[in-house]
C-alpha cells in the first residue's frame, strides 16, 4: 500500500467510522451515501488541494483510485 492511499484508507474510515479500510474496498458498499461522498471529495481537496469530481468518484469509490488521481495532480 502506497502512503497516498494508506492516507486516504485513513480518510474513508475517518468519515464512514469504519476501522481497517483498505485500498481497494468500495466507499459505498461499507456504508457510504452521496452526503458522505460530498464530504470526502470536499475534504480530499482541502487536504491535498486536488478537486476530484463526484461524478469520478461514484465510477470508482476506492481509496487507490482517489489516490492515484492525487499523484496525477502532483
């Protein structure tokens, strides 16, 4: 696990109050809704300044690919 994504695993369950996330498990399958979504993609972009779309992040809701969208902006 890159540390971009053990961050972002730290994120989701940091939101979801979900322990143990890993990279590749999906945000809406442990329990995630459009309102918790919102606050993740407004917390990513004050956290790291990148500004991930809903619209992205619904077609993959896994911390990796958050991640990997991070690192591209880098």
């Amino acid at each position: 696990m890159t540390e971009p994504e053990t961050q972002l695993c730290d994120l989701f369950a940091e939101i979801l109050g979900v322990p143990g996330i890993e990279p590749l498990d999906n945000f809406f399958d442990l329990g995630g809704h459009s309102l918790l979504a919102s606050k993740l993609v407004k917390q990513v972009h004050e956290r790291y300044g990148v500004r991930i779309s809903l619209r992205n992040f619904y077609e993959d809701p896994t911390a990796r690919a958050v991640a990997t969208t991070v690192d591209q902006a880098a």
